[in-house]
C-alpha cells in the first residue's frame, strides 16, 4: 500500500496524526539534515501503524517534505489505522 506523508521536522512534539491535503501528518523532532528527518518519521509512521520498520519503505520525496511511502502488511489492518491517524488531532 502507498500512503502519501508530510513530514514535519523540527517540531518541539514528535508524532503522526492530522492530515495537511491528502497527506498524512508526521511531525519528528529531528532536523531535516542527510536524511536524519527523513529515517525518524519512517521510524514513527512504522510505529504508529504498527509494522516494523523494515515493512516501510521511501518511494519518493528524498529531499521533499512531501513524500510517498509503500508499506507492506495486511490491507485492512492498515487502511484502519491509517483512517484512525488521519481523524488524530
């Protein structure tokens, strides 16, 4: 599955909920320098839905804030949680 994200780094709160457009919301309090904010919100989107980081892979958006990620696992599973991450405040 893709899911496209936005990834917010810098922030004084790290976590993933909200949407900005039809991306998912991914705030890291990691510093947008070689790839540094990039691996943390991997890390957290990974968290948040619940799959290993390994399961989650950078499709494009290296050097974006915008992103697009493929993440591997059961369908339904993560098309919940993704439903229930967007609606987060």
């Amino acid at each position: 599955m893709r899911v496209a994200i936005r990834v917010r780094p810098g922030s004084s709160r790290a976590g993933v909920g909200g949407t900005h457009g039809e991306s998912l919301v991914v705030k890291v309090s990691e510093r947008a320098v070689d790839g540094r904010a990039t691996e943390a919100a991997l890390r957290a989107l990974a968290r948040a839905l619940g799959v290993p980081r390994r399961e989650i892979r950078l499709v494009s958006g290296t050097t974006s804030r915008d992103k697009v990620v493929a993440v591997e696992g059961d369908e339904q599973t993560l098309t919940a949680a993704l439903e229930r991450l967007r609606d987060a405040p």
